[in-house]
C-alpha cells in the first residue's frame, strides 16, 4: 500500500505507507484532496478552530464536525487533520488499483493515531466504502494505528457540543481564581444555574461554566439537553 500526500513544497508526495506512517506527521498536513462543494447540500467545507492545536482543521460535513468536536474535547489528542493522505492500493481479487481518501487523522500524545471517516448515516457509502473501510483498517493496523468508521452523534449529544463548542477558546475560561470557585461549587453534583450563581455574576460565571463542560473541568449528562437545571459535577483530578 502507498501513501499520497502534500509535501513542503506544495505538491503530492507518494511514499510506501509504513514508510510515510512512521515519517510524517500526518497532523500538520493540508487534505492531500480538498473536500468536494456538492450543490444542493445544505452544508457544506469549511474550517474548524482546534483547541488542541490552536489552529484549523479542514471539515468536509455536518458528521465530520461533530467528530472533530469530540476529539477536540479529549485530552488524550495531540494533533487534528482533515484528509491528509491518500491511501492506494492493489485489490488482491480484480488486480485494480484502488484508493482511499479518509476524512480525519488524529495524534494522540502517546504517539499512536486514529485514521477515521464519519458517515453522517450508517452503511453510507455502500459496498465501495466497506471493502476500502476493510483495507485501511488493515494497513492501520499494520503500522499501530487505529480505524474507525466513526457512528453518527445522537441529535442531542450533537447539539450540546455545539453549544459548548461556542466557549472552547481559553478567553473564556476566566483564570485560576475563577477555576478554582468553579471547582468548590460543583464540588458536588448541583443544577448548572444554582451553581453558577454560588460564584458570582453569571455573565462572567456561565461562559467560564460552559468552557469548564467543554474542556473536562467539569462534568454533566451530555446526553440529555442542556437546561439550568441539569446537575454539574467537578471532575476529580
């Protein structure tokens, strides 16, 4: 199997992939192939700003976005890219050259990876997405990396990242002091508004509060929506 990617000087580079995979950071590549605009599409490219890296991240889809989101919020992630290699290959039964484009590559801090897609449905993609989802996996497993064809979010789950997502820029967390109290009034489980209020102002508390959800500070069921009453709890360090 080879790997297809854009090098320093601009252009497409193809390497033996166990060579590439031990190589290259993947991470801090532009898309080896840029996201297609399809019209009729209600959504449709653009860029996602990184927590983690502090930079952008190239994001083809609705499902691409709320993966991203995910793995942004995970302290174990290290590097975030959108479509940095190509993957090519012979299929072993017709002989036919065939290739691959997955949607996103993620550095955890050990050093391993995640290659992944994020189908906004299951089974999008169909028998070609299969057998190329069969193949990668392979060659990711070859090199210790991981695959994964990523399940959609659940609507709410989607929606309350969304609007965490909103605060994940460190402007918001709002210093050590503020953590701190953040930290003794959700010592705790208490609903999200009462707590809020145990430390002051709240339009200088939530937007700390929503930040302390995003980046793990604190916790609360994210699979149910968002209100003032939901119980927020500190996460034990």
């Amino acid at each position: 199997m080879q790997a297809q990617f854009v090098g320093p000087d601009g252009g497409l580079v193809t390497r033996r992939w166990y060579e590439a995979a031990v190589t290259v950071r993947f991470e801090q590549l532009a898309p080896a192939v840029a996201f297609e605009v399809l019209p009729g599409r209600r959504w449709g490219p653009g860029w996602w700003w990184s927590a983690t890296t502090g930079g952008h991240v190239a994001v083809g889809s609705n499902a691409m976005r709320s993966q991203l989101m995910v793995l942004d919020r995970d302290p174990r992630v290290a590097g975030l890219a959108g479509r940095p290699v190509r993957l090519i290959w012979r299929d072993a039964g017709s002989g036919r050259t065939r290739s691959w484009v997955p949607q996103l590559f993620a550095r955890y801090t050990d050093g391993t990876a995640l290659v992944a897609d994020c189908p906004g449905r299951a089974g999008a993609g169909g028998e070609r997405a299969a057998k190329a989802a069969a193949a990668v996996a392979g060659a990711c497993a070859y090199v210790g990396f991981v695959y994964r064809r990523m399940a959609p979010l659940g609507e709410v789950a989607a929606a309350n990242l969304k609007w965490l997502a909103c605060y994940r820029h460190p402007r918001n967390a709002g210093g050590p002091l503020l953590a701190r109290a953040l930290r003794e009034a959700f010592a705790a489980p208490v609903p999200l508004l009462e707590g809020a209020a145990r430390v002051g102002d709240s339009l200088v508390v939530l937007p700390a509060v929503f930040h302390a959800l995003w980046s793990g500070q604190l916790s609360a069921d994210l699979t149910v929506p968002l209100h003032e009453r939901i119980p927020v709890w500190a996460v034990s360090v």
